[in-house]
C-alpha cells in the first residue's frame, strides 16, 4: 500500500471521527436544551396546577358562602311570610272585635228611649263640644304641619280661636304620632285627646269624652275603668310602625 493511500484512510478515519464527534456534541446540547425546556414547563404545569387548586378552593368557598346566604335569605322569607300572615290574621280579629263592639253599641243605643241621650247631654254639659273643638283643632293643626299632630295643647292655641274652648273640662293627649302613621286606619276609630275626670252616666257607670283623629268627640260608658273600649283605639306611634 501506498503512502498516499495510507494518508487518504487515515483522514476518511478522522473525519469521520470529527463529524461523529461533532454529532455527539450537538446531540448532548440538544438533549440538554430539551432538559431544560422540560423543567421550565414542568416549573409552569406546577405554578398552573397551583393556581387551578387555588380558582377551585375559591369557587367552592363563594358556592358554600352562597348556598348559606341563600339558605338565611329563604329563611328569612320565611318569617316575613309567617309574620306577615300573623299580622293578617291579627288585623282581621281586630276588625272583627271592632265590628262587634260597634254592634253590641248599636243595640244597646237602640234600646234606650232619645230621653236617655238628653240627660246624658245634660249631664255632660260642655264635655262633648269641647272634646270636638279640641280635637278638631287638632286635626287642622297636623294638616297646617306635614301631618304631625301637636305635642301640647300650647301649640293649638291659633287653632282654638276658631274652635274655642268652654274652660271648664280639662283633656289629656294620648296620641302623639302624625297621619301618615294611621294610613290604612280609621281615623275615627283611634282617640288623639281623653277628658281627664270621669263622671257618672245616667245608666250609672262611669262616663269620659274621647277626641278622635278626624276631629269628632264621643261620650264613652265604662264598667272596666275604659281598659277594654281603649285597647281598641288608643294607638301609640310605636304600635303602628310595628
């Protein structure tokens, strides 16, 4: 063999040698570039995971925190309605006292003779017409200030110029609320003023004048000290907000 076809061999063998090595070489830097993209994306699928566990945690607490606000709002619901129907049934039994009062009332006026109401009169003398002058004067007064019925009788003084006053019968407040609270109420079924002295009916029981919200006056007679008559129509202000 020759000498130059020794030295072709011997740089086939090198080259082929180099380029395997140079193979080898890109071979690891690649394998160790794909290494590395692998741990940068595991890195990632992790942070991804953590946060998906984090929206989930989330989710479930805002579905529980619904589901016990739902669950108080329908209980509450709840309540209002039975509350409600309380009131209801509470508003119709009222009524129903109220109509049988004014009933029973009915058949005992019809039953006494007209002399009876004039001695009733006379007896009460000025009671009756003071009780409506002064409750009218109170009904003109909360209509002259948004509906707010006055607090003293001091503040009606204007009033009563128009609708005077005997100066023998003295009257008790008893309702100190305004109009928009009895919306839904009579006004003539709840007592704003109250003579403060009873007095002695012809039938024998004991008699006082009332003042009602839409300015008339009535002489009510008693057996239980007016407990009964004035559950019925005295109203606070606090009762009727409830």
């Amino acid at each position: 063999m020759t000498k130059l076809k020794l030295t072709l061999i011997f740089a086939t063998i090198v080259i082929s040698a180099a380029i395997a090595l140079c193979i080898h070489q890109n071979a690891k830097v690649k394998m160790r570039e794909n290494e590395a993209a692998l741990r940068q994306q595991g890195g990632q699928l992790k942070q991804l995971l953590a946060e998906q566990q984090r929206l989930s945690n989330q989710v479930a607490e805002a579905q529980n925190s619904t589901n016990s606000q739902l669950s108080e709002l329908t209980n509450l619901r709840n309540k209002a309605q039975a509350l409600q129907e309380q009131t209801n049934k509470l508003g119709i039994q009222v009524k129903s006292n109220r109509q049988l009062r004014a009933a029973q009332r009915a058949v005992a006026a019809e039953s006494r003779p007209p002399e009876y109401y004039k001695e009733l009169l006379r007896v009460a003398g000025a009671k009756p017409i003071d009780g409506r002058n002064l409750s009218t004067a109170f009904f003109v007064y909360a209509l002259d200030h948004e509906g707010r019925f006055p607090s003293s009788l001091d503040q009606v003084a204007k009033e009563l110029h128009e609708y005077p006053l005997s100066g023998t019968n003295e009257f008790d407040i008893i309702y100190h609320g305004s109009l928009d609270e009895l919306k839904g109420i009579p006004r003539g079924s709840v007592a704003v003023i109250r003579e403060r002295q009873t007095w002695i009916a012809p039938s024998g029981k004991r008699a006082r004048v009332y003042g009602m919200a839409d300015g008339r006056s009535e002489i009510i007679e008693s057996d239980d000290d007016f407990k009964a008559w004035e559950a019925e129509h005295i109203i606070s202000s606090a009762r009727v907000r409830q």
